[in-house]
C-alpha cells in the first residue's frame, strides 16, 4: 500500500504515514455517486435517456387512443358489407404519434452513447491489491453500439414512415389501411421497400436492446448500484414488436398470401395490425417506463472499492496567546542588543 499523499510505502494497519505523518482515513466506498469518476457524463446520459424514455411512453398511450378511436371503425368493418376506413377524424393525433417517437428514440440512442463513454471513466486503484477495477473497453461499447443502432432505426422509420409515403402522396397509416380494404390493388408500388424497411428496423431494434443487456451482464462485479440494472423488458417488447412487424408484413411482401373476401389470411392481416395498435403499444408503455428507471440506475453507478485518504497534519496546532508569543523552544529566535543610555532617557529607573 501507498501513502495518496507522499505514494510513501504504508502498512496495513497504519494510522498515519511514516514518511509525511498524514492521517489515513479508510473509507469502503464514496458516499455520493458524484464523487465517482465521470459522474457528470454519465449524469447527463442518465437525464436524456429518463427525457427520450418518457417521450416513448407518451407516444405508446397516444396509439392507445387513437387505436381507441378507431374501435367502432374496426366493429363496421368487420360487420358491414361495406368496408372503409376513416383516418381524418385522428390525422393529427396519429402524426404526433408517428413523430415523437423519432424524438424519443432519438434522445435514447444519444444517452445510450454518452453512457458508454461515461463508464470508461469509471474507475479506482483497489489500495489493498494495487489492481485497478474498471469497466473493460470491450464492455463499454456495447451501449455505444445500442445507441448507434437505435439510431440506424429513427433513420429507416423515418424513411418508410414519412420519406417514402410522401413520394405516394399519403401517409404510412392511410396505406395500410387501404392494403386491408382492397388489398395490393389499392396501394403503390413503394408499399413492398416499406414493409421492408419496417421489418430491417424492428430487427434493428432488438439487437439495440440485446446490447444493452448485454452491458449490464458484462459489468463487473464491483460496480454496484442501489437498484437492479438489467433492461430485460425493453428487449421482450422489442422481440415481441419483430413478431408482430413480421406478421403483417408478410402479406404486402407476398410471403402469404392476401385477399379480401374475409378469408383466413385477412383476418390474420387484421388480427396482426390489431395487435399492433393495442397490445403492442401498452407494452411499450411498461418497457420504456421500466427503462427509465434503468437510466436513472446507470446515473448512479459506483465501484464497491475501498478509497484511501490521507489528511496532512497541520504544521502548528498551538492556540493563539501567550503560549504563541513565547515561541517554540525548538525554533531559533531573533536576537537583539541590549538598550543604551540613550534608549533609556526619559524612563524612570527603579533602583
């Protein structure tokens, strides 16, 4: 062991340093997260990853209501020999929808890199065995490769969602619903790249997440938090959205095939793009809201390291007063000749 102080050699059970005298204080780990190494970079991966979660489970319960909306649509379309659907009543509500969650998802792949390169600073020399605990490079990047590809997904929603329905003159939604009614008839021919692009990005997706986990799996067993760390449940909702984004796009892709008289493969189409709009959508409210609190965990990660402190003593503890004007013994003093007459004149001398 080493004095922090002077980097003297100490013994185990030293109280203070043999070389400088300073105090040795043992503490077994920082009382606050802040006093950790690149506490404010992973602080502000932990604020942007909290923000982009909360957008995501605001974007989660506005499909909820706009699915809501659509409920009586749904029962006459199913019901009624004619089959249509009505999308302007919740044109505004489904664009913010189709919107925010490029933001969201956006500010997460963002926090997702900041937060990689905020545990590479995580580290502390053990003052016992001299070996440095850390997060290894090899693990910090996982994050940094889930935030790249959470952002390779806002870029290809943002391509079929919006670049490519524009091109057609329509929105994702409306030609969705126009595949239901009349099948592939009634949309254009960029309908196919979509759905491929819709399935390239939902794969995308939970090989983000599966990064993630795999970061908190790969951190090592010194780095603690005072709440559990795994995002398991983001990685479940995204391996469910891959099954249910592979179901519907199947049809338009020509993989199984379609028709609209009401058969087996139109209500398995339609079975799918429910499931998108209802349970989808609520178990991405609990994902990302179980996310957030994940972020808030890797804001406060810290190493279960003992830190070593050396106080120096200071050079004079005596009080100020008469003790002080004496001076020190041990120290040499000012000397001065004695008075002369001359000094003397005017001063009533005591015989």
């Amino acid at each position: 062991m080493k004095c922090p102080n002077c980097m003297g050699p100490i013994g185990p059970d030293d109280r203070t340093c043999p070389s400088c005298g300073a105090v040795l204080v043992l503490e077994k780990k920082p009382n606050r997260p802040e006093e950790e190494n690149g506490w404010a970079v992973r602080h502000l991966a932990s604020i942007m990853g909290r923000i982009g979660c909360a957008v995501m489970v605001a974007q989660n319960a506005l499909v909820l209501v706009a699915s809501a909306f659509l409920i009586p649509q749904a029962i006459s379309f199913l019901n009624g020999p004619s089959r249509t659907v009505d999308l302007t009543g919740i044109a505004t509500l489904l664009f913010v929808a189709n919107t925010i969650d490029l933001v969201g998802l956006g500010l997460i792949s963002v926090a997702l890199i900041v937060l990689g390169v905020g545990s590479i600073f995580l580290r502390r020399r053990d003052p016992f065995t001299e070996a440095e605990v850390m997060v290894p490079t090899s693990t910090a990047i996982f994050p940094m490769a889930a935030g790249l590809l959470v952002f390779l997904w806002v870029l290809l929603t943002a391509v079929w969602r919006i670049g490519d329905p524009a091109q057609a003159g329509s929105t994702a939604a409306e030609i969705l619903a126009n595949y239901a009614i009349r099948g592939p008839a009634g949309v254009p021919p960029v309908f196919g790249s979509m759905m491929t692009l819709w399935v390239v990005a939902a794969i995308v997706l939970v090989a983000g997440s599966g990064c993630l986990r795999m970061f908190v799996h790969r951190l090592p067993a010194k780095i603690v938090s005072g709440r559990p760390t795994r995002p398991s449940s983001w990685l479940y909702f995204a391996v469910v959205n891959l099954i249910v984004t592979i179901g519907i796009a199947a049809f338009p892709l020509g993989i199984v095939a379609y028709d609209t008289s009401g058969g087996p493969a139109q209500i398995a189409f339609l079975t799918f793009l429910a499931t998108k709009l209802t349970f989808v959508p609520l178990l991405g409210a609990f994902a990302y809201w179980s996310l957030l609190t994940r972020f808030d965990v890797f804001g406060k990660l810290s190493l279960l390291v003992p830190v070593l402190k050396a106080i120096p003593r200071r050079a004079s503890t005596a009080p100020e007063g008469a003790a002080t004007m004496r001076g020190d013994p041990g120290m040499p003093t000012a000397w001065a000749p004695p008075p002369s007459d001359d000094d003397m004149v005017g001063i009533d001398r005591v015989k």
